[in-house]
C-alpha cells in the first residue's frame, strides 16, 4: 500500500535511496575496484563493436542517457525509440548489442524491436526491472535492476536505477573493449556509493514544492539540459506533461536559439539543468532565455555560478559528472508532482495511460 503517503508516486520517489542501493549491490568489485556484474565474465563483451539501445518513454530517455556515456567512454552507440525502429533500424550483425531498456519488460515496441533485432542476428541484452518478464525471457541475457515494484503510471525510481544500470554497464563494456578499466572509474565508485544517502538528504531539503507553488501560473514549462542534462531535460517534461497536464518541454540547451527560443516569454519559466559538462555554454543559453524575460530556474549545486545568474535554485550536491543529472531527476521529479498536486491531478493514473503499453 501507501501507507504515509497520498500517492504511490511520491512513495517511490521517496523509495530512490533504498532503491538504488539494492540496484548497486555487489556490483562493484571493492578489491579491484571494477563493475563486476557477476552474469558477464571478464571480456563477455569484447566481441562488441556498437551499442543500440531501443526503449519507449522514460526508458527511453534512461537509454539516451546510457548511450550518451558510452559514446563519451568511446564506444559506438546509439539510443533508438523502439517504435521507430521496424521503419528505420540501422544494420545490425553479431557484433552489436542491442540493450532493450523496459522497466515492465512487456512493452510491445519495446519487444518487437528485440525480437527484429534477435531475428536480424544481433546479440541481445535486457535491462528491466521484472524477472520473469517477457524480455527478460527472451533476450539472450538479462540485467535488473532492482527497483521494487512500481505501482504509479509516471516511471520514477525506475528511470534512477536503469541510468545507474546502464552506467555501470557502460563501463564495463568499455572496460571489456578496451582490456582495462577507465581513469574516471576511480571517482564514479565512490560518487555510486554515496549516491543512496546523497538523494536521501536531497528529498529532505528540496524546495521544489515552493517553486511549483511559485510558477503554478504559468503557461508553458521549459526544461534545458547539456550532455548527460539533455536526457534530464526530455525526462523532466514527459514526467510534468504527463502528471500535470500541462504544456511542457525538453530540449538541448543549445538548440534553444534554434527554433525554441520563440516560445520563451515571461509566462514560461525554464529549468536549467547543469551537470559539470560545458556549464559556461548551458549558463549562456539559460541567459538568452532571462533576457526575453522568462524566470530561470537552476538546477545546480549550491555556490555555481548559476545560482546568481538566475531567479530560482534547485539544488543538488556536487558530484562525478556522470551522475549529477540523475539527483537534477530527482528534484524535477518532485516538481511534477508537487505541480500536479496543486491542480489536483489524478497523480498515480493519468488519463489515457496505463503503466505498461502492450499495444503497438
Ligand atoms: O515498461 P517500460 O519501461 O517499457 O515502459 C515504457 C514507457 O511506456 C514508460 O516509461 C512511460 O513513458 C512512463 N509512463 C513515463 O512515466
């Protein structure tokens, strides 16, 4: 049940420490400080020349964000959505691993993609929070992640735990490929295990349900990210859209001069997400949208220079670059839901959605 809670979704929310703790564990080797993920021997991936990555939704910006940080440890992927891919899905042979990411593991362009792809001859891998799930049997492995269940339509703790997932896994790809572990592991391992009590202090001291109080007028939302921000940014407005009802959305901050920026006014407030990677261009971007006179919202630590340059803060702690994206999540994810609740939305069943899409 709920039990303290009015909603499942702020339940599971709340549930992320634990969450990904349990998503974590055993995983990382102490000793050697290396990902061990004890279904894959050292060097299980080596014959591995390119990742495809293929999910709907939230899942799917969790794959975008995956692929994002294999392309930064230089390996070839690609996030791809599942229900595009039978139109457009580029060539595939045995030496691509193509990672369906469902947190049911019964979405049905999620499946229909693995199974083209398993037809087409690629090697197959599943990351899902179901055992027992139908792409859990079907794919050639599977990797869960270990959320508990999740009973509110919005995906919450499970888009946390896949991207950690998908980080470590990442990694260990990259590792197999290139016969040793990357410089950068050394401060992901520790940045992974704090991460539980680190979004247990951040729940406890957030201002987002001041900020949804503060903006509950506005007319559209906005949400700006960079690198590992980006997938944050899609994330942040499917999640407000889907629970609130109300307009919002995602985009590359350095697309917003590209078109976006005529929609911006002083009745859209944009969210500004910082993640360590290129902050100076984001913090620019963030400006171009003030000066038209929309309230910036940054999602940043405390003392960035971001917090001056705009109205509002989120805050979230400093940390590896790799992970600061996934505490913005969280912060967002409250701001939805505190929006939601001001407008006293059915929170946990949205119209027209259910939690797991078996139709095409
Ligand atoms: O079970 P899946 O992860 O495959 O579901 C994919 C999407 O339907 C799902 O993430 C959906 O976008 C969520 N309701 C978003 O909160």
């Amino acid at each position: 049940g709920k039990g303290e809670y009015d909603h499942f979704m702020l339940k599971e929310i709340t549930e992320q420490p634990t969450a990904l703790a349990q998503a974590i564990e055993g995983r990382i080797d102490p000793t050697s400080g290396r990902i061990g993920l004890s279904a894959f021997e050292p060097g299980s991936f080596e014959a591995i020349d390119s990742v495809q990555f293929v999910a709907c939704g939230t899942s799917y910006h969790a794959a975008l964000y995956g692929s994002l940080a294999l392309n930064q440890a230089g390996v070839q992927a690609t996030a791809l959505l599942a229900n595009e891919y039978s139109v457009a899905a580029p060539p595939v042979d045995e030496t691509t691993l193509v990672i369906a990411v469902t947190q049911s593991g019964e979405t049905a362009d999620t499946l229909n993609a693995l199974r083209q792809a398993t037809a087409e001859g690629a090697r197959t891998l599943t990351v899902t929070n179901v055992v027992g799930s139908t792409a859990a049997r079907e794919a050639d492995d599977a990797l869960f992640i270990r959320a508990g269940p999740e009973i509110g339509v919005a995906a919450t703790k499970t888009f946390s735990s896949q991207a950690v997932i998908l980080t470590l896994l990442g990694h260990r790809i990259a590792t197999d490929l290139r016969g040793e572990p990357s410089a950068d592991l050394e401060s992901l391992l520790p940045a992974l295990e704090s991460m539980p009590s680190r979004i247990h202090e951040l729940l406890e001291h957030s201002d987002a349900e001041a900020i949804a109080e503060q903006y509950r007028d506005s007319r559209s939302y906005f949400f700006i990210g960079r690198g590992l921000g980006y997938p944050v940014a899609l994330e942040g407005a499917l999640k407000f859209k889907e629970i609130t009802y109300e307009h919002a959305e995602g985009f590359a901050a350095g697309e917003l001069k590209h078109g976006p920026l005529a929609l911006v006014t002083p009745e859209t407030p944009v969210f500004a997400i910082f993640t360590g990677q290129e902050d100076e261009k984001t913090l620019k971007n963030a400006e171009e949208a003030r000066t038209r006179g929309a309230p910036v919202i940054a999602v940043c630590p405390d003392g960035h220079p971001a917090v001056e340059a705009a109205d509002e803060h989120l805050s979230i702690p400093e940390t590896d670059s790799d992970l600061a994206g996934l505490f913005a999540n969280v912060q967002l994810q409250l701001l939805s839901y505190y929006a939601a609740d001001l407008l006293d939305r059915p929170i946990d069943k949205p119209r027209n959605l259910a939690k797991s899409v078996t139709v095409e």
